[in-house]
C-alpha cells in the first residue's frame, strides 16, 4: 500500500510517501525561524507559510520517493492528511493539497487525528513501521498543544482520561524560555540548560493534581515568573532584566525536573492503577532527555517513545494512521478539518 500524506497542523509544513510500511520520504519545512523573533507560533503567519511552502515540500517528498509527476491513476492507495487538532486556518492549508493530490490520482481521502500520529510515531524505526505498539497500553502525549493521557486498547480504540486544564508541557517549556530570555521554541533550550546546571537550585512545585488524572502547568510557569520578580524585581521582564548565566541553568534545571515528575508519576499512577504494562509516550516534549530517563527507570512498567526525529511533527506519522485505518478498513472518506476536541478514536 502506497500513501501520500500532509501535516500542516501547526508550524512544520511536512508531506511523506509511505509504502508497505517504509518511509520512501518525509519532507518536513519547519517555520521556527519565522515565529522566533514573537517567541511563539503566530498563526496567520502559520497559514501564509504552509501556503507558500506546501508545493515545495510535497515536490520533495515526491522526487525523493521517486514518484512522478503528473501523477498516475492510482499511483497511491490512499492520501491522509492530519484533520486536528490545530490552528484552523492551517489545517485547510494542509487539507486543500491533500483534496487535490487525492483527486488527480483517485485515492481516497482519509483525515486522521494528529495526536494519534504522534503515538503512532512510536512505530517507526530506521524508517520503517516495524515496530507496531502492543496493546492495551497507556498513551502520554507530550506536545506544544496537549498534554494527554489515554488508554489505548487497540488502533483507533482511545479513550482520554486525563487532559491539560491550562498550559500544556511543552507551552510551559516554551514560556518559562521566554522569560529566561532563551529563544523559541524553549523546551530543547531549558534541557540544554538544564544539563549545565551545578549544585543546588531553586525548588518549584510539582502540580500532581491528586484525585484526577488531569494535567495544570500554569501554577508551575507562574512560580518561575514570581521566583524571577523576587530575584530581579516586579517589572523584570518589561525591562529586559535577566539572571546571570548560572543562575539561568539552575532554574531550567529545577523547572525540567519538576515537570518531568509531575508527568512521569501520574502516567505511571495511571498505568498501575489500571493494571497497564505497558506506556508510550509521544509529541515534542517527548524528545526530551531527562523525561527519558526518568521514564526508563520506572519498574515494571515497559516504556516507549518515538526516534527523535519523528517526536515533533511530521507526515510520516501521519501516513502511518492511514495505513493502519487502511489495514483494518476503518476509514471515512472524509473532509473534515474543523479542530477536533473530541476522543481521538475511529
Ligand atoms: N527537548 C525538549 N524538551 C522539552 N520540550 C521540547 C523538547 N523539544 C521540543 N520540545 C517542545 O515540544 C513542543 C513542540 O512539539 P510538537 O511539535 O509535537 O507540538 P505541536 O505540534 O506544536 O503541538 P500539538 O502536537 O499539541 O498540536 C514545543 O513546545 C517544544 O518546546
Ligand atoms: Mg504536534
């Protein structure tokens, strides 16, 4: 089975050609430079940017899987593309090229959810889809937009248990950055931090929530604004006040830990309360080292995530859903785009 499919969900412009279950290609276009200077992704300046960069990007991902163009009949067996959730104006970006590849080349249409692609990421191993993910399992998607867990009791069979109130991990990431003054997007910039960090910092909360499988990240991001203004004063920010290099490494140091424990206990609470073995863990904020780790010293419980690569987004995944949903025959026709908040599941 051959699949052409687009991710233009939020700021990476990204089509991949899967087939039988090995990437042919995965071209990805990422706008980070173009939102840096806002510190944050602007989604006007999203759409206009997918807009220009989607025919560059699919013309890669074509010639790189050595398929020609114009496009023959049924040339692929299917075209995906991630229907939400995501900042509405670029989902249609990503929408309206895969409507059109699917009708030049007759495939059917198939939208799939994007933090499904982020789990399904789990999946692919030096390119190929060879390691499928055993179920039942406990899902932790760790992204820019969500932080969520689910159970997972087969393909398309999700149900969320717990979902970010407020902030989600890799927002708080990106915030805190901000106001360290590190550049966007801030998760890999506070782990690089982190890891410079030397002997004892501050010591922030952790938001275990108990009594819910729900997630809150803004106290944390508030008590690094409130630890800076008794350091630095009131307005330290509007000023442009900054802490002196060490002192920035020991708050990233400090903030990371206390989100990497906050996530790592109430998964594997989670995971044990419901008798699960078994964990995967995708989105960005998955590629993070200390977060890794933390998860890889658990016992009992058997953890996975995705190659680095495919943790932020990314078509491949994405193609991945389709062939999955193709395989098990699941899959509407479907040209819905709107932000999909609902359960995940087919
Ligand atoms: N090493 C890292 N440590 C912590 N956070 C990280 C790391 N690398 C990336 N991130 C964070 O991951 C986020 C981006 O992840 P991803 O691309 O999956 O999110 P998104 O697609 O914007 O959101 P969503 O998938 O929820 O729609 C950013 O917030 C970024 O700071
Ligand atoms: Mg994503």
């Amino acid at each position: 089975m051959k699949i052409l499919a687009f991710e233009t969900t939020c700021d990476e412009t990204s089509a991949a050609v899967l087939e039988g279950g090995g990437l042919r290609s995965n071209a990805v276009f990422s706008q980070i430079k173009l939102h840096r200077k806002y510190s944050g992704v602007v989604p006007e300046l999203a759409s206009r940017a997918h807009l220009e960069k989607i025919p560059f990007v699919l013309g890669r991902a074509l010639r790189r899987a050595g398929i020609k163009v114009p496009l023959k009949p049924d040339v692929f067996d299917a075209v995906a593309f991630s229907r939400g959730p995501g900042l509405p104006g670029a989902l249609m970006v990503g929408r309206v090229a895969a409507e059109a590849a699917a009708e030049l080349s007759g495939a059917p249409l198939i939208g799939v959810n994007h933090l499904e692609g982020h789990l399904l990421a789990c999946e692919f191993e030096n390119g190929k889809a060879s390691r499928p993910l055993k179920f039942p399992l406990l899902t932790l998607i760790v992204s820019g937009g969500h932080t969520e867990l689910w159970r997972a009791r087969g393909y398309g069979d999700y149900r969320v248990l717990g979902r970010t109130r407020d902030d989600a991990a890799g927002e708080a990431f990106d915030k805190v950055a901000k106001l360290l003054g590190l550049p966007y997007p801030g998760g890999p910039e506070v782990e690089k931090e982190a890891a410079r960090a030397k002997g004892k910092g501050p010591e922030f909360p952790r938001p275990f929530m108990p009594g819910t499988r729900d997630f809150s990240f803004s106290g944390l991001k508030t008590a690094v604004s409130y630890y800076l203004a008794a350091k630095l004063g009131q307005d330290f920010y509007r000023r442009g006040l900054r802490l002196p290099p060490a002192d920035i490494a020991g708050v990233c140091a400090a903030f990371q830990d206390a989100v990497v424990e906050t996530l790592v206990k109430k998964t594997a609470d989670a995971a044990r309360s419901l008798g699960l073995k078994r964990i995967a863990v995708g989105g960005g904020v998955s590629a993070n080292g200390a977060l890794r780790a933390a998860f890889g010293r658990l016992e009992g419980l058997e953890v996975r995530f995705s190659e680095k690569a495919y943790c932020s987004d990314n078509a491949a995944m994405v193609a991945l859903c389709a062939l999955r949903r193709l395989e098990a025959g699941k899959f509407r026709n479907s040209l819905r785009v709107e932000p999909d908040l609902s359960a995940p599941g087919w």
